[in-house]
C-alpha cells in the first residue's frame, strides 16, 4: 500500500503559472489528496487514480502529485509499499514530499473551530479589515476577516518556512521570525527574479522587539514559488513565508499595506469567545489604567506601570528615560488624555507579553497634540508592566 501511515491517516479524519492554474476556481489540493488516500484505504486505485489526475491537471507543476501518480501507476503492476518507489528521488527529497503530503492532509483533519479564535489578536482597529496569523508547526497561514470587532477566519493556505525552524536571530540564519509584523510595501513579480514567483510582500522585521532582544537580520517576506514548481517543502526557505502563487495571489489580494497585521507564532493557540473576551479585558483595563495614572499628574502612581528593567532603543533606562516623559506636562494644573484607534496583540514570545499601539490625544490647557505611540507590556511575577515604550 502507498504510504500507509498517511492512507490510515487520512482515513481517520500566478501570472507566472499556466493558464489552467490561474483562469478559473481551483480545487483544494489538500482536499484532493486526502480523497486519493482515502480511496486507497478503501482499496479503490481506481478512484484513487483518478483524483490524483485531477489534482495534477488542476496543478501541473504539483511534483508531490507527479511522485503519488507515479507510485499508483506503479501499483497496476505489483504492491508498492514504499512512498515514491516509481521515481529514483534522494531520502532527503523523499521527506520533503513525506512532510508536506503530511502537512497538508494535517490541515484538512485540524482545522480551527470557525467558533474559536486566535488568542494573539485581542483588538484592531476599525480601518483593519484583516489579519493573517501563521502557524508554523501546521505550515499554515489563517487569513482572519475583521468586521466590526468580530473575527472570521476565511480561508487558510499551506505554507513553507525557514530551513532550521522559527526564532530567527541573526542574518542568514535560515529561521523565520516570530513576532507580530506588519506588511510594509508590495513588490511585483515582473521586478524580482523568477524565485519569487508573482511578487512578495516585505515585513517590518526586525521590529522594535526584534532589535531590543538583539535580533537582527532583514528581508523577511510573504512570497511565491518559481514558475516550474508548486509549493516547496515545510522547512524550505531561508527564513521568508512561502506559498503557493495561486495562495500568494489571493492573500495579497486581501491586504492593505500598513494596516493588515501579520503574526507569526511556532504554534497558533485558539480560544472560544469567553477566554478571548476575559485576555481582551484584561489588556483593555492596562491600558485604560495607565491613562488614568497619566491624567492624575502623579509622578509615583505612574512609575508604577513601568518595569525596573525598561529599556528603549537608544539604551536609556527607566531612570534616564523616565524623566524626560514628565518634561511634557511639567507645570501643568490639569491634563486630559484620550486613547483611540487601538490595537493589542498578545506577542508570541516564550515571556507574557502584549503589545498596544494607539493615538493618543493629550490636551494641557489650550494645546492639543496628538502622536502615536506603542507599548509591549510584561507580565512580572502576577503584574504586567510596561517594558518598552516609544513613538511610531
């Protein structure tokens, strides 16, 4: 039997490509392949031949379908019981394939409970319709619709990531980030080379977290695959999230550039309505009590909110940073601070740690300024504290 493992498995659950692939609905490939396994479960090769067929004339650069079609041509003539036995492909090729058929057919058999939300996404602001969250231990992107403080997920795509894993740290480490990002600029195919595949959407890595913590490193995109393949293995790039050009296409018709959000975590943690709503209260309430502590003039009460070890880019500690804030409503009787246009984020780190950016209003007598400001916010023992703070 073809691949037993994956058979019982399943059982249990561009403008550079050719026309066929971009000039009209595609089926799924993963619900595709999950029906090839299926019906060699049921021992039905003919069924099973005949998905797979359609799968490739859907996708004819898909070289995971090519090796399955080969093994089931294969099958017509004697038992095969070893994954791409018709090709003479390496070991190393043949776990790329393994990994990725497992990968995809993994998708179909976990995919989130459209009633369950990712629990990194507390709140955006009106003006961001979407979101995408990765996931990288599923090689999966979820595209999440924002309508009126509501989350959807609409659709999910395969995804390949850097060659030795996640938490990139330096340049050319072949990781991927984990973070929460934001898609900077779009790039079109016809100015990158063929590799790239239609385009790539470059993120702000490394972000201000990124280079407190010392990470470095540059050029981190959402992009496609050249014109003769399909999709690449799990562990493929050096560090970019790669899909499919038919994936690329679709979600980079989705975003907006500066708006959409894009968080990247090892594993996506989901959550029904009451956690969500009891982790968005809790963020909302941090920040609803700094404001306060910042309109009471109160040099003490609004200390407190920040950690002893603060720290922003130009090394200053709390200490030397600290005192320059309160320059700005030095003799000041009264002061009137309003916060909108947020968005918090729970950020995918091994720490507790949210993120909030917002505009805020202040208003000291006659004078009114407005600027946009972003906090990361630590959870210190059972205390959450501010640990970086700055102007965006």
């Amino acid at each position: 039997m073809l691949a037993l493992p994956l058979a019982v498995y399943a059982k249990k659950v561009t403008d550079r490509e050719t026309p066929s692939e971009l000039s009209q609905p595609l089926p799924n490939p993963e619900a595709l392949l999950i029906e090839v396994y299926q019906s060699l479960g049921a021992s039905n090769l003919h069924k099973a031949q005949q998905k797979i067929d359609e799968l490739i004339l859907a996708y004819p650069h898909f070289q995971l379908a090519h090796l399955i079609r080969g093994d089931l041509l294969l099958m017509h003539t004697r038992p095969v019981s070893s994954f791409g036995a018709a090709q003479n492909a390496t070991p190393d090729k043949l776990k790329d394939f393994r990994d990725e058929a497992s990968a995809r057919l993994r998708a179909i058999r976990e995919k989130p409970d459209p009633d369950l939300i990712p629990r990194s996404i507390l709140q955006l602001r009106d003006d961001q319709k979407q979101a995408l969250v990765v996931d990288a231990k599923r090689s999966r992107i979820y595209v999440y619709e924002h309508t009126a403080g509501q989350l959807k997920l609409v659709s999910d795509y395969y995804i390949s990531q850097g060659k030795l894993g996640m938490n990139k740290f330096k340049e050319g480490d072949q990781r991927t980030p984990t973070g929460v990002y934001y898609i900077t600029s779009r790039l079109a195919g016809a100015k990158l080379p063929d590799f790239y595949g239609p385009g790539a959407l470059p993120l702000n890595y490394p972000n201000e977290w990124d280079k407190l913590n010392g990470r470095s490193g540059s050029g981190i995109w959402l992009h496609g695959v050249p014109s003769d393949n399909f999709s690449r293995a799990p562990l493929a790039s050096d560090g970019c999230v790669v899909l499919t050009n038919p994936d690329f296409l679709k979600v980079a018709a989705s975003i907006d550039i500066g708006k959409t959000p894009v968080i990247i975590s090892e594993q996506v943690e989901f959550v029904n309505r009451t956690k969500w709503n009891a982790d968005k209260q809790i963020a909302s309430k941090l920040l609803e009590d700094w404001r306060i502590d910042l309109e009471s003039l109160s040099a003490n009460r609004l200390l407190a909110n920040y950690s002893r070890n603060f720290k922003n880019l130009q090394g200053e500690n709390l200490n030397t940073w600290f005192p320059k804030q309160q320059q700005a409503w030095d003799g000041a009787r009264e002061i009137s601070i309003k916060l909108r246009d947020v968005t918090q984020f729970r950020y995918p780190a091994k720490e507790e740690i949210i993120v909030s950016t917002f505009t805020q209003d202040t208003l000291i007598g006659k004078t009114k300024t407005s600027f946009r400001k972003r906090q990361y916010w630590i959870k210190e023992a059972s205390k959450w504290r501010i640990i970086y703070e700055a102007l965006v």
